[in-house]
C-alpha cells in the first residue's frame, strides 16, 4: 500500500503540472485523491494483450490504442492502428482532441504497463471515461503473440486453444508486417511531439486528426 501511495503522490504532482498548462477556460472536475486510489485499485482497468490482439485482428472500430512512449520509440515499433502520445504531451490539444472522441475505448500502452499506468491514472484524475491499460504493455505482447510458447501435452484444452488463437495471430501480424514494409518510410519526419497519424498495415483505418 505505501508503495502505492508513493505512486499515487508522483502522478498527482505530474497531473497537477499538466492542469496548470491547460486553458482556464472552465475549471476541470477532478476526483478526489481516496477516489482515484479506489480506482486505481479496481483490476478491470487492465486488459489482456489477448483481448487486444483479438480486437485488432477484428478491426475493432471502437478500440482506440495509444502509445504514450518516446516518439522515438513509437517509430521503430508500435501495434498495429496505435496513435503515439508522448506522456510529456497527454495535455496538449491534439492529444486532448483524440481523447475526447465519443465511443471510443482508448488503451494506453507503453514497454511494460508503468508508463500507461501513469497516463489511466492522470486522465482518470480529470474523470475522463473509457480509458484502459494493456496488462504488460508492447514486451509481453511480443512474448505472448510474437514467440512460440507451445503448451505442455499434460495443460487442458483452454491452453490448447489460446496457443492456437495466438499462433494464428502471429501469422497474421507476419503477414501483414511484410506486406507494408515498402510504405514503413512514408509518414517519418512529417509531425514532431504527438503523432496522431495511425501505423497501419496494407490499408489504413483512418481517424486521427
């Protein structure tokens, strides 16, 4: 719990200095610091790289990925359909444009779940609704998805079929992978700061702004 706490105090600071930059316009609605650790103590928040994959792969029109790695970062790798807002700009206006968009689930990933964590817990401070966090963020993604972890003979069917489901989610990530390596250069050095511009396969989805 003090661990928690120590987390809860840092997000607040940097919450605190993102506020301080936004327009004051209106004054912004915020939950208390017992109500945020409440939430930040409810598990649903997290989704499985699992049930993302299966959302991409379903081109879920509702599934709103966010990178909020280094650009940097976001340029070498990301998943398939994620927009890339830097931590450093979660308050900038066309990172509060996208996340303002109605009907939309937005996830925050980064490499583990730490950064995005930290994100969840900024925005939900202003009591923004339908944000997530990928459990384990792009690194277990890669170990679950990307490599080949076949079950034990002696695990039960549920095993079974989840290796089957992620070998074929491998083989379509591939797949697709190669087919838009000749288009990977096409968006690099366009934008600077957020990238609202989805990293697509073959066809891209559209959105952003």
């Amino acid at each position: 719990m003090n661990k928690q706490y120590l987390l809860l105090s840092a997000i607040l600071i940097l919450a605190g200095i993102g506020l301080m930059l936004t327009p004051k316009k209106s004054a912004v609605k915020e939950l208390n610091p017992e109500q945020l650790l409440l939430a930040v103590d409810d598990p649903s928040r997290f989704l499985s790289t699992d049930l993302i994959t299966e959302r991409i792969i379903k081109k879920d029109p509702s599934l709103l990925l966010i990178d909020v790695r280094p650009a940097e970062q976001y340029k070498v790798f990301s998943l398939q359909g994620a927009v890339n807002i830097p931590l450093s700009l979660l308050f900038s206006e066309e990172a509060k444009t996208l996340l303002g968009q109605e009907g939309k689930e937005k996830v925050f990933f980064s490499n583990d779940d730490i950064l995005a964590d930290q994100a969840w817990q900024i925005c939900k401070r202003i009591k923004m609704n339908d944000i997530f966090v990928m459990k384990g963020g792009v690194n277990f993604w890669f170990n679950t998805i990307m490599k080949d972890n076949p079950p034990n003979v002696t695990d039960d069917s549920k095993a079974q079929d989840l290796y089957t489901f992620r070998k074929a989610a491998r083989q379509y990530f591939m797949g697709n992978t190669n087919q838009s390596q000749g288009n990977s250069s096409e968006s690099e050095g366009k934008k600077e700061g957020v990238n609202v511009v989805k990293k697509t396969t073959s066809k891209s989805s559209g959105g952003g702004c």
